[in-house]
C-alpha cells in the first residue's frame, strides 16, 4: 500500500487532536510540502502522528503551539529538510522503539526540540535554536552528529540526558548555552 500527502495545509480546530494520522498499511507512507500549524487548538495537539512501519517526512513546517508536538512517533520515521517553529511544545516527540532519523533541519523557539522516551535517534546536520526548556531530552538511544545547538534558555539544558539514555555525539556545535550537558546515562 501507498499514501503520499504532498502541497497541503494543514490547520488545527479547536478540539482537534491531530492534524493528520498516518496509519495506512505497509511502509510507503510520504508527507512532503505540507505545513502543519496546531497553534489555534487547545493544549496537546499534534501536527503528524505516525503509526506506521516506515514513514518519510521531507520539506514540511511546522507552527507548534503551546504544549503541541509537531510530529508525534509510533512508527520508523525519516524526516529531513523541515522546519519546527513554536513560541513552546515539542517538535519530535520519539516513542514505541522506533528508529527515527533527522536530516537537515530547523527547529527554532520551541520548548524541547527532540524527546526521546524511547527509540533509537539519529540527527544529522540540523539546527536547534532558542529553545525554552532542555533542548534534546534522550532516554533512549541518541546518535547526533554536525547539528548546533545553540541560545537554549539559562536555567534549562543542551542536552539532558537521563537514565537509560545511550547518547554519542560527536562533530557538534554547542554554542551560548548556560548549561551543555545533563547526564544520567551513557554520554560519549
């Protein structure tokens, strides 16, 4: 099976708990082009949900609310070439013990740009600015190479990394952050 979401906007209602939710059949799932913008529902809504054995995510953006996540995991996931934007929320929230990689993108403002409860996170060559709470929380595994992370607010982390997190990260630029690193699990 085959489903492909290209050029679309997507725009949350007010009682709307997600934008679109992927769950069609097989791995040939692709959402390119699209804008998905939960910031006039209430708190808790997501942009994309994936619930799918592979899924890929290219050129999308995200305008996420309040307590929103941009996309939400249950599925493995590629996503490059998007940007997360979001005065607070989550921009990938990473679950179910998928593997999700990420290439080549934005995340800017948001209060945590990747969470990782628990999957295997693979981020390449993206940007994570301004972000109001800890920038990458990782309970799971986390490899992250030539990304900056960068301006996350003073009281909060880079990285915070807790029990049961395995993290390698190499190549990166961490810059005018007050506090890098927070590590309960295995950092390298």
């Amino acid at each position: 099976d085959r489903a492909t979401i290209t050029n679309s906007n997507f725009t949350a209602g007010a009682s709307t708990t997600y934008l679109v939710n992927v769950t069609a059949t097989g791995d040939n799932v692709t959402v390119s082009n699209s804008t998905f913008d939960t910031t006039h529902a209430a708190i808790g809504q997501e942009g994309i949900e994936v619930n799918v054995a592979k899924a890929t995510l290219t050129d999308n953006t995200y305008n996420v609310g309040a307590g929103d996540e941009g996309i939400c995991l249950y599925g493995n996931t590629a996503i490059s070439g998007s940007t997360l934007t979001g005065s607070s929320g989550t921009g990938v929230h990473v679950t179910a013990g998928i593997s999700a990689t990420i290439d080549d993108s934005s995340f800017m403002t948001l209060n945590t740009a990747v969470n990782n409860v628990n999957g295997m996170v693979t981020m390449t060559n993206s940007v994570v600015d301004g972000s109001t709470g800890d920038a990458i929380v990782a309970a799971s595994q986390l490899r992250m190479y030539n990304c900056t992370i960068q301006n996350t607010a003073a009281t909060k982390w880079a990285f915070n990394l807790g029990a049961g997190a395995d993290a390698e990260v190499h190549f990166n630029n961490i810059l005018n952050n007050t506090k890098n690193v927070n590590a309960v699990g295995t950092a390298n």
